[in-house]
C-alpha cells in the first residue's frame, strides 16, 4: 500500500505500527519502522523529522496464510525542527 502525506510546517513526528506478522513503513523510500517475521500483534513508534511537502509513504506487510492485522496510525508533530 502506497500514497502520500503533505506536511505544512516541518518538525519531529511520531510515527506508529502495528501488525500481526512482517511489516515495514517506508516513508520517501527509507524504512522507519519494522515488525520483522511472523509474530502476534505487536506495536512499535518512533519520531522521525519531516521537512514541509508532501513525502511518500509506503506500507509493506507480509503474512501467514491467515487474515493480516496491520495498520499505521497518523502522523503527527511534536515539536517544531
């Protein structure tokens, strides 16, 4: 899954996962979070810096033979760079 976020004022973001197996979020094609291999839902977050425009964002998952749970909440700044 693939689209694109828009940042109006540049600055540290949180960024969280969430998934019940593999599953990577890129955003402007560097990795920023991973849940590598098979494994019950677990959850990550991090702060990344974002500069204002818009940034590509991409969700990689893989999954056992079985329903995937996967998700990546929004965005949002904590503090200005």
């Amino acid at each position: 899954m693939s689209g694109e976020l828009s940042i109006d004022q540049g600055g540290s973001h949180d960024v969280e996962l969430e998934s019940d197996d593999d599953a990577t979020l890129l955003v402007d094609g560097a990795p920023v979070l991973a849940l590598p291999g098979w494994h019950p839902r677990a959850t990550r977050r991090t702060r990344i810096p974002l500069g204002p425009g818009r940034h590509r964002v991409e969700l990689r998952i893989a999954h056992e033979r079985r329903q995937a749970d996967v998700g990546a909440a929004p965005i949002e700044q904590v503090e200005q760079l």
